[in-house]
C-alpha cells in the first residue's frame, strides 16, 4: 500500500521563525520571518496531467504561508510567475451554476445601488469566460473584459464579450486610459490574491477608475479561513489572503477608501469589498465597515500571536481526513471523489492521499476529464461514472458547493452512498 504520510516532509519551518532570504512583504516590503503555515511541496494545483506526464518529473514547489509582522499580510513566496501559471488555464466559471446565480444577481443589485446603465462603462479584471459580464451586455451595459488566459478570453469573445488578453496592472491601465476607457464599475472577483505585485495592481485600479466611479473585488475572508481551518483555499495561484484590516490598509496606500464591505457566502466565505477615489468619491461610509474592523481586532488580526497558532490546527484537520480515508479503506469501502477543484489539489497533496484511498475524481469540465490530479495522479472522469462504480463515499472537494453537488448527485442515494466533506474536519451527509 503506498504511503498515507504527507506527500513530501515538511521543509522544517517552525511555527514562530525562518532563515531565508526572502524579498520582502508584497505590500510593505517588511522582512517576513513568521510562518503562518507549511504545507511542504507541492505541485501547482491547475497543472492537470496527462496519461503521458505521469512518467516524466512533475515540479513541485514549497508551499509555505508566512505572515507580514507590520501589516499582518498572508501571503506566499513566488515560486511560479503569473505568466506560466495562467497564459493556459483549465478552470472556466461557467461552469458552476450557483456561481453564475451569484453573478448574475450581483449585476442587478450593482445596477441598482449604482445607477449603472447603457452610457456605464463596466470593466471586469480576471473576468474568465465572460460569466459575470454576459449579464452587463444583456442589459445593454458596455463592457470590457481583461483576462490573461488566451484560451479562456478566447471563449469569452466568442460569446461576444469584448474581452482583451493581458495581465492587469499599472502598465494595461495607463494604456486604456489614453484610448479613453476610464470604468464607472470596476471589479475583480477571486484575483486580488493572485496578484504577487499588490502594489502594481491595486495603483492600476486607480487609474482606471472615474472620478466617480467604484470599485468591487470578491476574495476568499482570512477569518472565516482560519475560523473553518480552510487549508485547501491555499495553493501557489494564491499569493495573498486577506483580512479587512489589511486590505483596507493596501488601497489607503493609494489613494483608495474603502466604502462598504458585505460577508457573502462563496468560496466558502468571502468579502467584497467597494472603494472609490479618496478626493472624488462620494458614497457614505457604511457601518459595517467599522463593524467588521472592531470583529476582526477581537479576533486576533491585529495580532501576531492570534496568526502564529493557526498551524496546528490546519495538522489536526489533515490528521482526521487522513484516519477517515484509512478507516473506509480497511471497512472496504469505496471512496470516490467529486471535484478537481485547485483546492482539493492541495488538501490532497498535504494528506497524501492516493488513487488507493480515492480511487477517482469527476469533474463537469470537458477540460479536466481524461486528465490526472497533480501530485496524487487520480484520475478525472465525467461524473456519470459515479453511477456506474457506485461509491459508499462521495469526496466532495469543492466543498463551498457541496449543496449543489449533492443535488446533482442525488441518484447516488439510491444504492445507499453518502457524501462527505473534508472541511474543517469529515462530516458524513446522508
């Protein structure tokens, strides 16, 4: 039987202090000496494998967290530049139907709230296959799109959103400026932590933005990752993890309040966040901006201590996946997985878990079946599989749409499988 034991050992980083030469924090440039957390090696979680890599070298890369001590940043080392990690991506939004349900109800209220209409200039950064901004153009919004994944921006235009291929930064807004794009709506959903220059990123916005226009970005909460022990959300496209005390911290710094914050439920938990210019704005500060500050000081996230005994936690939740997977294993039991999501890539690598403890994974994108998870080589199916092999256990590694899945999958019932999510620890769904 193969190991059970993590993939790789752990690069020996203590909880409190590293020796390493690193560049600095990504926002302060503070030296970073605290880890946060080490989930040893690890290869990229969106480099897919086909039938003929699984012989050759698969590069893997520390997967370590440290924690900025002056402005309480998370981030990761840059082991893999942007460019190679997303100028091919296999991940499209639209393929998720509680996240086009999401987008498409967060147009009509920004509609709404912000007068957005046909003379609006609504650009979205990071924006994928167009599944947000399809709504925008429905109601006669122009739009732009900026995506850096060829492959992906290419579908984007073919449904007849105008999108441009290009990373996003200070560099691509000064350039749409001079062709005289200046966004009323700028937003970024799950790209602001996969940014390794912040501060280039964040000035572009800037840039961008009209005198009175607004900003929104959605990223996964610091808090509610460590409140859940959320380890699977931190991977190497990851290069940030944010509270609201830090992030509001990043946009000060250029010039950028930070108007309003709402708690929505994706990814597990998130924040968006809105901003417009410090000198031009003009919406009211709203309470839950202060709201969220005082929950978040209470917490610990303006402590280094409350950052330092996280660690030990994220051992313990992949301590109880790993004695569950072993325990159905020796009972018998056949356990499949539901999902290739980036995430379960890395809760998999940091178990070590195996095609003999999960034997497959199946996934609705035509573009992850046939392949092989990295790391672990599971194998990707379509998921009519599920119904051919008839599980005990389903895996359901994007565990934030585990209601979707189960309804999916509620003919899996019928021979008597359960359903399992892995976060914070196991839990069996009937």
């Amino acid at each position: 039987m193969l190991s059970h034991e993590p993939v790789v050992q752990s690069l020996g980083a203590s909880a409190t202090s590293v020796q390493r030469d690193h560049s600095g924090c990504r926002f302060c440039g503070s030296e970073l000496d605290h880890v946060f957390l080490d989930l040893g090696l690890s290869p990229l979680a969106n480099s897919y494998l086909k039938e003929e890599d699984l012989k050759g070298h698969e590069p893997k890369f520390p997967l370590r967290v440290f924690v900025c001590s002056d402005c309480f940043l998370v981030q990761l080392e840059e082991w893999e530049s942007p460019e190679n990690i997303f100028g091919d991506y296999a991940y499209f939004s639209s393929y998720s139907e509680s996240w086009l349900r999401h987008a498409k109800t967060y147009v009509g209220a920004m509609i709404e709230r912000f007068g957005i209409g046909p003379q609006s200039k609504v650009v979205e950064v990071a924006s994928n296959d167009g599944y947000l901004l399809q709504y925008f153009v429905d109601r006669g919004v122009p739009v732009l799109g900026i995506e850096p994944a060829r492959n992906v921006a290419m579908v984007a235009r073919s449904r007849g959103i105008p999108t441009r291929a290009d990373f996003f930064g200070e560099a691509t807004a000064r350039t749409l400026r001079r062709e005289g794009l200046r966004a009323n709506l700028l937003i970024g959903n799950n790209v602001l932590a996969h940014v390794p220059n912040l501060n280039d990123f964040v000035k572009g916005l800037k840039i961008l933005l009209a005198d009175r226009g607004v900003i929104t970005m959605e990223f996964p909460h610091l808090m509610k990752l460590c409140a859940e022990c959320q380890i699977d959300t931190i991977y190497h496209e990851h290069f940030s993890y944010f509270s609201f005390l830090t992030v509001e911290k990043i946009f000060a710094a250029h010039g950028l309040t930070l108007f309003d914050v709402e708690e929505v439920p994706t990814h597990g938990g998130s924040l968006r966040i809105f901003a417009q210019h410090d000198a031009s704005g003009r919406q009211p500060i709203s309470e839950r901006v202060r709201e969220l500050q005082e929950r978040e000081i209470a917490a610990g996230f303006a402590d280094l201590g409350g950052y330092l005994a996280f660690e030990e936690r994220a051992m313990r939740t992949r301590q109880k996946l790993i004695e569950f997977l072993i325990s159905a294993k020796q009972a018998g039991k056949r356990v499949v997985g539901y999902g290739a999501p980036a995430k379960g890539n890395t809760l998999l690598n940091y178990c070590g878990i195996t095609p003999d403890l999960v034997e497959y994974t199946v996934d609705l994108s035509p573009h992850k079946q046939g392949r092989f998870l990295p790391g672990t080589h599971i194998p990707i199916f379509e998921p009519e599989r599920i119904n051919v092999t008839k599980p005990d256990y389903i895996l359901i590694l994007p565990w934030n749409l585990k209601d979707e899945i189960i309804n999916q999958l509620s003919f899996a019932r019928a021979w008597g499988a359960q359903f399992v999510v892995p976060i914070p620890e196991p839990q069996i769904i009937q």
